[in-house]
C-alpha cells in the first residue's frame, strides 16, 4: 500500500493543485472543504473539522464538537474537466472514531457482516438523468422542441441532438476507467442512460455520486441543467437507478448468483438458491427499504402504474418478483447471474440504500427464506383481488408510508443504528409535512378562480 507521501507525489506529477474529500450528507449530497496539495499529509488523517449543526442529518447541535471527515486515499478521482483537482470520497470520524450518523460508514459495515460469511457485495447502478433547461418562472423545459416523440427510448436523432454533452460525458467516464459499454436515449424526453461496468459496492456508490456531480457540471457548460429529479414530469417517465446486485465468493471473486447450467434452476430464472434467498429477504422488508430506495416526496410520483402518462410507467409499484418483466420491484434479467431492485430512483444516497438491500439479502440468506413463485405477467393490469390472490402486495404510495414503513420495521434500527435511522425519520418526516404546507401551482391553477 502506498505511504500519504507517495499518494502526494503521484499527485504533483499529475499536476494537482487541490484536493477535496467529499464525503454526502443524509441526502447523498457532496460536502467538502478543498485543500491545497501542500496541506495533503494533515488532510489524509482527517485535519478538516465540520460543523455537523450546518448539515442536514448529522445529528448534532450547535453545542458539540466538530466532526472530520477522512478521505479514501484509494478511491481518488481526478476532475476529467479540471485535473488540477483531485476529487476523494471520505468517511466521517468523530474524536478519531467513525462515526455513526453517516451512510458510507453503514455501507461499510453492511460490507464487513458480507465478508465474515465470505462474501462481496458487487453492484451496478444504471445512471438515468434528464438535460433539461430551467426557465426564468422556474420551470422545466426540453431544450430540444424536436424532441417530442410519445416513445423516444432509442431514438438516434434525439440522441445526436444531445452530443456534444454526451461525448464530454462518455469521453469522461472513459477516462476515469469506469469502463463505459453503453448509452442511449431513454424513454422520457431528453432523458438518457449511461451503463459502465459494475464494481463492488462501496467503489459503484462513490462512483454514483461523483457521476451525478459530472453530469451537472458539463450541462451547465451547455448552458443546460442535469436533474436527478425522480419525476420532472408528470406525463414522462420517471428517473431510476436501478441497483444490480450480486454476492461473490470473497477469495476467488466467482459470481454465487450464477448457476453454471442455467437449465439446473427448477424455477427457470437462472439464479443460485443463494440468490433468491436474497430476493427474498430484499421483499420481507420491501416497504421499508422503499424509503432509502425513494427517498423524496418527488418519488412517489415516479412509483405510479400510469399516472398521466400515455402508456404503463415501467415503474415498480408491487413488491414482487420475476423474471424480464419490468412490472416487479425485483427483476431478475435474462440469463440470471443478479438481482436487480428496480425501486432505486436518481435521488437516492446510494450508500444508504446499498447498506439497507445488502443487510435484507444477507438476512434472507441466514435465514434461508424462500422469495414464492415469480411472477411473469403484466401486473399492471391485476386487481386488487388478483394481487391479493398472488400474496403481492403494493408499495408505499408517498413519501409519508415509506417513511411509516420505515420507522416500523426493527430491521433498519438493527442494520443503522438508532442515530442514523433517527436522522432519517425526523427529516423526512418534516420533508412530507413542509410539502402538504405548500400552496402547488396546481392548487392555484384549479381552485383559484372556481369559487
């Protein structure tokens, strides 16, 4: 392993000037304080002090000392668009110990439980995002009026409209060894997707954070804006980032999800008995796991069968699984070998969420819980009395029974802590109360002038 001195020379030949540890708040937002290469020694053993009183969801008053943060000195990333800057993901510590009310810190516990059953935790997040341009009222726009297609996944034309911001993006992720294989317009309009190679977990969150970071950057050069918004539309689809999970064997990195001989699955999906006992605990607390998953009011609007679209959402409003079939919450793509939980939107803390759904599979693995048949048809189109038939029930509805669900289940105080989950509760909570105070533009629309 390299010495701090070493990792600073590395850096001075490359030609940074400035390094910044980013560790997210409870939202999964960066924060940081930047600091000079000269500093790097006392910045690689935490030297930056935090006022955790002027962040949201640390836990703290305005009475208490300070929190550091220490950032992952093997995880750097050098700003594609400026490489005097030196980007690193950071825990947080408080008095030299990690400390609990943060989410990377969680996910890496959640880690540690997986290797002592000898396994890791690999994961892939599909990256959707909208470019969109905001108007002097505030609203959003499509930038490109062409770009008016009911159904405009894939679309080529729609695509190279958007290039110039799409080759900074590709040329980027390139660069930063990511190991980009495809992107593509998706189904909303001006909105796309970028898929690179999955990693384990802990490097594919960092990733995440810093590509939703990238993203804004480069539109803005564009005179454009990126947004993770979960539903900027109401009568476009919805923003996921869908979490593709599997377990690997910690010495030999081989995939445990994946059946050699596919046709040995008697349930025909291709995956391991380990595999779906990890479904199956990812459904025992599904509800719960819905508000990491979506974790805005915004969200809800995205998890609708419909809504005031033309055609079905895609998105997954059952707690259920299956095989190709997008109408579940828990995916298992053609050819087996992962899980994918389609729940995960753009606004996620992706370390959050990837300590939730890799305590419930681990569970589920322990305990060798059985996921029931799967589901092949469109659910969409079942009754309530089908569903119930099937023993499927629906997800939380808005932000408030998510967060219900949340607070409900022991499992999340068991995998969080009681600070951290506490933390979690109190924002969103007052998040789903600010938003019922707020007067809608909708609300002025319809009722002003009726009575």
């Amino acid at each position: 392993m390299k010495s701090v001195s070493e990792f600073k020379s590395g850096l001075a030949a490359k030609g940074v000037k400035y390094c910044v540890g980013a560790y997210v708040d409870l939202h999964g937002v960066p924060k940081g304080k930047v600091v000079p290469l000269s500093h790097f020694e006392h910045f690689a053993h935490g030297s930056e002090l935090y006022t955790g009183y002027a962040l949201d969801g640390l836990g703290q008053g305005p009475n208490d000392d300070e929190i550091s943060s220490r950032p992952d000195l093997d995880r750097a990333m050098i700003l594609p668009w400026n490489p005097e800057v030196a980007w690193f993901p950071a825990d947080n510590e408080f008095k030299g110990e990690p400390y609990e009310i943060n989410a990377r810190v969680a996910l890496k516990k959640q880690i540690a439980a997986a290797a002592a059953l000898g396994f890791g935790f690999n994961l892939g997040i599909e990256c959707e995002v909208y470019v969109v341009r905001l108007t002097p009222e505030g609203r959003l726009e499509i930038p490109n009026p062409d770009d008016d297609l009911v159904k405009s996944c894939y679309d080529v034309k729609r695509f190279m409209d958007r290039y110039p911001w799409l080759d900074k993006m590709a040329t980027a992720i390139d660069a930063l060894g990511w190991e980009l294989y495809s992107f593509d317009h998706e189904d909303g309009n001006s909105q796309f997707e970028f898929d690179f190679k999955y990693a384990d977990a802990l490097t594919m969150c960092d990733r995440y954070i810093f590509f939703r970071h990238m993203a804004k950057h480069y539109a803005a050069e564009e005179g454009l804006l990126a947004t993770f918004m979960p539903k900027p539309f109401a009568d476009r689809t919805g923003t996921g980032a869908h979490f593709n999970m599997s377990l690997s064997d910690a010495k030999t990195g081989a995939n445990l999800f994946e059946r050699r001989d596919p046709s040995e699955d008697p349930r025909g999906l291709g995956l391991t008995e380990l595999g779906y006992h990890f479904i199956a605990g990812i459904l025992r607390h599904g509800p719960a796991l819905c508000a990491a998953f979506a974790p805005t009011v915004n969200s809800y609007k995205r998890l609708v069968r419909r809504g005031l679209m033309a055609y079905y959402s895609w998105a997954p409003v059952f707690n259920s699984y299956g095989r190709n079939n997008r109408t579940n919450s828990v995916r298992v793509p053609m050819g087996g070998g992962r899980v994918e939980s389609r729940n995960a939107d753009a606004s996620c803390n992706p370390y959050l969420a990837a300590a939730l759904a890799l305590a419930a599979g681990l569970e589920g693995i322990r305990e060798k819980l059985d996921p029931g048949a799967s589901n092949e048809e469109n659910l969409y189109e079942f009754t309530g009395a089908q569903l119930a038939g099937r023993g499927i029930s629906e997800l939380p509805r808005t932000l408030d029974e998510a967060v219900r669900a949340f607070a409900d289940d022991p499992f999340v105080e068991q995998t969080l802590g009681s600070d951290l989950r506490n933390e979690f509760i109190a924002y969103k909570s007052e998040e789903w109360r600010q938003y019922h105070q707020t007067v809608s533009q909708w609300e002025t629309d319809r009722y002003a002038r009726l009575f």
